[in-house]
C-alpha cells in the first residue's frame, strides 16, 4: 500500500512544482491577452471610424469584426506559446491550415455569404437606405451584413437575403437616381379627338404637385384597344416609394377631373350577349342571312323568350 500512495504523492508534488513554474508565464500570457484585446478593440474602433468617415458604416463593421477577430486568434496563438514554451506557433498554424480545408466544406455557404457581403460593400452596388427589388422582394435596405441583408418591406415587414443570392442575382436599385419615370394608360373613347385630349391630360398632369416640370411630362397616343384608344400618359418623380404612390394618386385625380370638365369620355369594356333562341317575328326578314339562323326559305320558327301560356 506505501508504494501506490508514494507514488501518487511524487506525481502530485511533481504537478504542484510544475504548476508554480508555470505560474509567471501565466501571468505573462494573461497580460498579453488583455494588452491584445485592448489593441484588437482599437483596431477595430479606428476602422470603423475611417468607414464612418467615408460614409461606408456596413463595411466598417464588417472589416472591423474580422481585424478584432484576427487580432483575438494570434494573440491566443502567441499566449499558449507562452505558457508552454514547447508549443511552436508555426506549427500550430500549419495544423490550421490542414484543418481550414475541412472547415471550409463544413462552413462553405457561410464563407461565401461572406464573401458575397464583402465584396458588395467593396462595390456598393446598393447601400443602406436605398430601396431594391431582388429575388421577388422590394423594399429599403436596413443593413448590409456579413452573412445577409436586411429588407424593411413597404408594409412594415423584414425580409432577410443572404449576400450570396443577391450577388449572383439581378438587382433594381428604385433609388439610384433621384429621378424615375412613372406611366400610366389613359382609355378614351373612340368618339374623342386623341390629340386634344392628349394635350388637355398633359397640362392637367404638368399641374399636379410632385411631378417634375423638367424633363416634362408628355401624354402619347398609344394603342387602338378594343373598346378604347389607350393614351400614354408619362411623367417624372422623386425616386423614393412615397413620392411615386402619392404622386400617381393626385394625377389620376387631375386626368379624371380634366375629362369630367372637357366632356372626354372615360369608357369602360362592356359585353352584349345574344340569346338566339329568343327572337321575335318582329326582327327582321328571317329569310334572309342573320347572325344565329342560315339563309333560306324556310328559316326557323322564331321562339319568344316567354312562352305565351306564362305571359
């Protein structure tokens, strides 16, 4: 029994001597982690305050939390070289990079994310505050992040995207100009001159509060439809959702004003059903060639829509 107790004893003493000779390189690797969290949180503040500068805040934070993360990783790397001086940084570093493979298939969609978010604060094709469609969804960019971007939806919802379907997809930037181009299609009918009308919508239009005076709005006489003569009726506006909706709504208001006074008619597409079993004897000559019966000398007896019993 003495030998297995003296045993246990050497190995913890051994341990304790151990320990307490580790003890300064603790301390050592503890003040480098906390001088390197401080230098990592530096960096990443002064990288965020250039990206605010140059009005970039998105890339800012994304740059800012890889170089803080950067920073954190070599300063843990360089700590445990501290406390066990055995430990060689290369060494570990050369084990990353066998692992970084396995990683990199394990987190693939994650990294591309990534990337694709990069790469479209570095190009800015869009920013935030502007006001996108893509991939079916329309609304005002809250945030650009590293994994996706934020959407506010024109009725109050968020529609997070992830980066990398945006950058390989087709993108509307509503909001890229200041300017945009609104139409809408003007029936008349057929009994109407499409010229003066045509000039009358377009002086009510250029009336109409929110629509730009340059360029100018103009009216065009468009398509020959069914039951209309359609007119292009085009105008410009501010880019900005609101502005577009508000102002259609005051120029429809104005078109429908302006053809009320002018006597211009508005008309709308009507349907005439013929029921051919229920002519009278009083519709003509039925010998003769009519829409529902051949021509000939022995035409159908007509039928009345209500037998004469029930009239």
């Amino acid at each position: 029994m003495q030998a297995p107790l003296t045993l246990i004893t050497d190995k913890f003493s051994r341990f304790a001597a151990d320990f307490f000779l580790l003890i300064p390189n603790l301390i050592a690797a503890v003040i480098f982690l906390l001088v390197a969290w401080f230098a990592a949180r530096l960096v990443r503040s002064g990288i965020e305050r250039v990206a605010m500068n140059r009005k970039r805040p998105d890339l800012g934070n994304l740059l800012g939390s890889l170089a803080h993360g950067g920073v954190v990783i070599l300063a843990v790397l360089f700590a445990a070289a501290i406390v066990f001086p055995s430990v060689n940084p290369g060494g570990i570093f050369a084990t990353l990079g066998v692992g970084s493979v396995a990683i990199g298939f394990a987190f693939k969609d994650i990294l591309q994310n990534l990337l694709a978010g990069l790469l479209i604060l570095i190009n800015r094709p869009y920013r935030r505050g502007d006001q996108i469609v893509v991939k079916g969804f329309e609304g005002t960019v809250e945030h650009i992040e590293s994994r996706a971007t934020s959407l506010k939806t024109y009725d109050g919802r968020r529609v997070i995207i992830p980066n990398s379907d945006i950058y390989t997809s087709a993108v509307i930037v509503n909001t890229a100009h200041p300017h945009r181009r609104d139409e809408y299609l003007i029936g008349i009918g057929y009994g109407d001159s499409p010229e003066a009308s045509a000039e009358t919508f377009r002086a009510a239009i250029a009336a109409v509060d929110g629509v730009l005076a340059d360029p100018p709005c103009e009216v065009l006489p468009w398509e020959l439809s069914n039951s209309t003569v359609n007119l292009l009726a085009r105008w410009w506006v501010k880019s900005h959702r609101t502005d577009i909706v508000r102002t259609r709504a005051r120029v429809m208001l104005a078109v429908h004003a302006a053809a009320v006074e002018r006597g211009i008619d508005l008309p709308f597409p009507t349907q005439v059903i013929l029921f051919h079993d229920q002519t009278e004897e009083t519709d003509g000559d039925r010998t003769k060639q009519r829409e529902g019966w051949p021509a000939g000398a022995n035409p159908p007896k007509p039928r009345a829509a209500v037998p004469a019993a029930e009239r």
